[in-house]
C-alpha cells in the first residue's frame, strides 16, 4: 500500500470518529450547546481542554521555534504551561461558581454594564478571529502535503469537518471530539519521539534523552547531547544551543504568555463545563498533567531534530565535507516539493554548505573554502514535527499518524475559537442586547448561524489571510493579556471596581495593545506594509510587539483603578456578589439553578 492511500485510510478513519462523536453528543439546548450541560467529569474535561489548548501552534510550531533558537525559546513552555497554573488558581473556580456560559456574560453581569459585554464580546472576537486563522491555515498545510491535494482544498475539507461536530454538537460535541483528538495527537507526537531518541541516544524517554550522552555509531558518540549539539553549532557561527539573550526580556515574554493562556476566553469556557466548583480546579490540574505528556517531549524534539539537520548536511562533522546535492537523503526531497525546503548551490561545487555567513570568523573560513554562502536557502520551521518520522525512516502508519495529529491539533482549537465566537454572539449580543425574550429555540438556532458564519469567516481569512496573519499568536496573546485577563482579576478579587473602571481599562488596554502590534507589525488593511522599520533601535524602551501583553495589561489595570476611584462605587448588591464568589466552596448558590 502506498504511503497517500494509507494517509487517506487513517485521516478518513478519524474524521470518522469525529462524526460519529458529534451524531452521539448532538447538544439538544443551549446549556448542552454552550457548556455541555455542565456534566463533563473533570478528568475529560482536563483531556479536552488540552486538545483545546494544544493546537497546530504547539502541535507543529513550538518543536520548531525550539530547534531553530534553543534555550531562548523555553519561554514558550514556560508561559504557556505557567499561564494554567494561574487560572487554576486564580479563575477557574471562581469564575464557575458564577455560574454562566461565557467570558463577557461574566463581565456583563459582574460589572452590571451592556458597555461592558459589548466591548468584552469585541475583545473575544478580535483575538478568536485572529487565532483560529492559523489554525486553519494549519490544517490546509498537513492536508496538502500528506493527502497530496491543494492547500486550499485541504482547508475546505478541515472546515466542513468542523462544520459538522462543532454546529451539530456544540459544547457537548467538541468536549468528547476533543478526548479523540487529544488521544490521536499525543500518540502521533510521541511515537516518532521515542524512535528518534532511541536511535540517537539509546534512551527510549526522549525527555531524558535530552540530558543523555549520544549512542554508539552516532555522530558524537559518547558525549552528551547537549554538548554535542552546541559543538556542531557553535563550529558553524551558529549562538549555542543552550544559552539565551536578555534575560528581561525572556521574562517579559514569558509573563505575556501567561497571563495570555489564562485570559484566552476558548480555554476559560471549558471551566463552564464540570458539575462543581471543585472540579474546575481540578480539571485544570489534569489539564496540566496531559499537557505536560507533549511539553516534556517538546525540547527533546526540537534538540533532536535540529542535530538531525545538521549531520544531514555535513554528515562526517564539521572538519569534513558538506553533503552533496545528490547525496541529500529521501526525506529532504520529499519536503522540497512542498516548497517549505529549498537548497542553491550557490558556488556551484555540488555541495551544499550549511552556515551562519554572519558568525564569527565565519567570512574568512567561507573566502578559504570557496563559499558563497548559506545554500540551505528555505526551511520552514513548522515542517520538523511533520517530517520527523521521515527523517528517522520510520514505518508509513507512523507517518499517517502523525498526518492525523497535525490536522487533529490544528481541528480541535479551532473548534473551542468557533464556539467562543458563536457563543459570544448568540448569548451575550443577540440574548443580553439585541433581544432579550427570544426563546431557548431560537438562541439555539442563533447559535448554530453564528458558527457556521464564523466558519465561513475563519475559511475566507485562512484562505485570504490578512498582512499580519504570521502574528495571529503574538496578536492573540497579547490583547487576551491586556484585555481580559485584567478584567476578569479585578471582578474577581476587587468590590471596588465598577463598571467605568472595567470599560475604561478593557478599552486602554485593547487600544494601546492593538496600536503597538499594528505600529511594528503592519497595518492588517494594507497587507505586507510596516509602520516602522521593525527592529529593536525602533521599539519603546526595546520591547518587540510579541512581548507588549503585559504593558497593556498595566495600563488596563491602572486606568480601571483611577476611573473607578473617581466615579461611583459599585451596587450593594453586586459587592456582596464578588464576595460569594471569592468563597469558591462546593457548589454555591448559583450552581443550584
């Protein structure tokens, strides 16, 4: 059987699942559709809000930043796992005692405002919108290159397949969509990880293999990993693999993320879901721990498909020869024809040198040997996880495995951005707002437009995507951080705050965050144009667009203090609220409607 037939048989076998998921769990009213009737045991949910969370960012991308810059990059792994500990602590269990099914119902409610909801709901909508393009982008990428069609009809294909488990089953649908989807791309992940790390270090842990010292017949054999990699970057004028740059702003990112991932509303909403307020901890504990199964795997995989690069092109180390152009092994042709990898001999010996033209000392061994310069001219970060089990040769099921994971993680974020769009507009515009007396019915089928429309606008901009679409996660990151997350703290732990103080800091924070992001990274009405040249000389006080969150979140929660401060303090009634809701024990009054 050849390889595409077996790549159609497994993807077909799990959109399968899927469907038959979604016929099973069709939600039949709103609060099935919304929260899935809150009876989500907490284990499940744990599982599903990892699917939720782990999309074709973590999935694909983060392997791929780590391998390419190294230690720098652990902030990716720090934020994003550190930003659950926060809402586990912070927010899940309060903001599920509250007892609703959205972020800005919340917000409404708790700050007593329409002004707030609405500006909430612009802020949800803004940051899912920009999110879930990636994701779908995604999909259409690990279509077209495992089911060998066109990258458009691979995101169409990705959107009709949501279109059925996320309209039909809403909530209810994508929760156990999700289960499925988290079991096939963990296992996906992690197969082609212990093959890799068994032949390179003899260790079949990969995240032990990280720290273990290279096995016999292997480049470096006998010394660590590590060491060896830094050795074969460092000869290249490649930054070591295990050192970082400012440590100030590894923080700042690091903390961007954080309170990104906790403000993110497609992941609160999964809280909504569990029976008690007990759960909601705890479903953000086993989230963690199904997060931690591919976080842990990530560095090894990065490390160990970055040290896989290398010995492909200068297979006897350094102090030998370049590979030769037709001698470059299977697995790099097969990714050529994708053009997400290219090679130039540039000098035109039938070698291709790989190197950092600008590393130290590196012009003068390049004018030596007769170098022209880097002929690895093309490869996309995002194709390492992708074509690992290629690279380490391994059997085709693997392979068509890890096609299912990739469009999987890509399918199951996507799913949680849509339904925190549709529900943002059917609840919390159309119900709150717009018309509050329609029936239970038509919110449902509200609901059910409202998706499907959010599809078709995620389909278009994946299709069409806007001049800032390669920054979707920084953009999306970043406003969750200085929008919500802020918001969603002071209606928390703050009697205080009032409702001008939460619209005036939401409004400071989502402005300002949206003028530095667009200033450095263009402008998404003029595709391709910078404001300003984009380098650090240009950037306020040196902070890149990516790392801005929690400066706007500063500002939101400082505007919010000073407004609130000067205007009226909040109804009796909603203070005594606040104070229910800090005291998250058992389920709690709201609970029991």
């Amino acid at each position: 059987m050849d390889q595409t037939t077996l790549n159609f048989i497994v993807v077909g076998a799990s959109f399968a699942l899927y469907f038959g998921i979604a016929i099973w769990a069709r939600a039949g009213s709103t609060s099935e559709f919304y929260a899935a009737g809150r009876g989500v045991n907490p284990v499940v949910n744990g599982m599903a809000t990892a699917a939720d969370w782990m999309s074709a960012a973590s999935f694909i991308s983060m392997a791929g930043l780590i391998a390419f810059v190294g230690y720098q990059n652990s902030t990716f792994l720090m934020g994003w796992t550190g930003g659950y500990v926060l809402m586990a602590m912070l927010l899940a269990p309060y903001l599920r005692k509250f007892g609703k099914y959205t972020v800005p119902e919340f917000v409404g409610d708790r700050f007593y405002s329409n002004s707030a909801r609405v500006v909430a709901v612009i802020s949800l909508i803004i940051m899912s919108v920009t999110y879930v393009i990636g994701q779908m982008t995604g999909a259409g990428v690990a279509f077209s290159r495992f089911l060998e069609v066109d990258s458009t009809v691979g995101l169409l294909i990705a959107s009709g397949v949501v279109f059925v488990y996320a309209v039909l089953g809403g909530m209810k649908g994508i929760t156990y969509t999700q289960v499925a989807q988290y079991c096939v791309l963990i296992v996906a992940y992690t197969i082609p990880a212990i093959f890799i790390s068994l032949q390179l270090t003899g260790n079949p842990i990969p995240g032990l293999g990280l720290f273990s010292n290279m096995a016999e017949g292997t480049a470096g054999a006998g010394t660590p990993l590590l060491v060896t990699l830094d050795g074969l970057l460092t000869d290249l004028g490649f930054n070591e693999y295990t050192t970082g740059n400012s440590p100030w702003l590894m923080a700042l990112f690091t903390l961007s993320l954080m309170i990104g991932t906790a403000g993110l509303p497609h992941v609160i909403i999964r809280f909504f879901t569990v029976p008690r307020v007990a759960d909601a901890r705890w479903s953000a504990g086993w989230a963690l721990v199904f997060i931690a199964l591919l976080y842990l795997t990530a560095p090894a995989v990065g490390a160990m498909a970055r040290l896989n690069i290398m010995t492909t092109m200068w297979p006897n180390g350094v102090e030998g020869e370049p590979v030769a152009e037709a001698d470059l092994p299977d697995w790099f042709r097969t990714w050529s024809a994708t053009g997400l990898l290219a090679v130039d001999d540039k000098n035109g010996d039938g070698l291709i040198q790989y190197y950092r033209e600008t590393g130290p000392g590196m012009a003068d061994l390049a004018a030596e040997r007769g170098w022209e310069g880097n002929e690895l001219v093309t490869f996309n970060q995002d194709i390492l996880v992708l074509a690992n089990p290629e690279i380490a040769q391994l059997p085709g099921w693997v392979i068509a495995l890890i096609a299912a994971g990739g469009i999987a993680a890509a399918l199951s974020t996507a799913a949680g951005l849509l339904l925190a769009i549709s529900s943002s507009i059917s609840h919390d515009l159309i119900k709150s707002v717009i018309n509050p007396n329609i029936s239970e019915r038509g919110e449902l089928l509200a609901a059910r437009i409202s998706m499907a429309g959010a599809i078709v606008l995620a389909t278009y901009l994946g299709l069409n995507p806007p001049g800032f679409a390669a920054q979707t996660v920084a953009l999306a990151f970043g406003l969750a951080a200085a929008s919500l997350f802020p918001t969603l703290m002071m209606g928390i732990f703050s009697k205080r705050m009032n409702s001008a103080g939460a619209t005036a800091g939401m409004l400071a924070g989502l402005i300002s965050t949206c003028l530095y992001l667009f200033t450095y990274l263009g402008w998404f009405f003029i595709p391709g144009t910078n404001m300003l040249e984009n380098t650090a000389a240009n950037y306020i006080l040196g902070i890149p667009p990516t790392h801005f969150g929690p400066i706007g979140a500063l500002l939101n929660f400082g505007v919010a203090y000073f407004v609130s401060r000067a205007t009226a303090e909040p109804p009796q009634h909603i203070q005594d609220l606040v104070e229910s809701v800090r005291i998250p024990r058992g389920a709690g009054g709201a609970l029991n409607k």
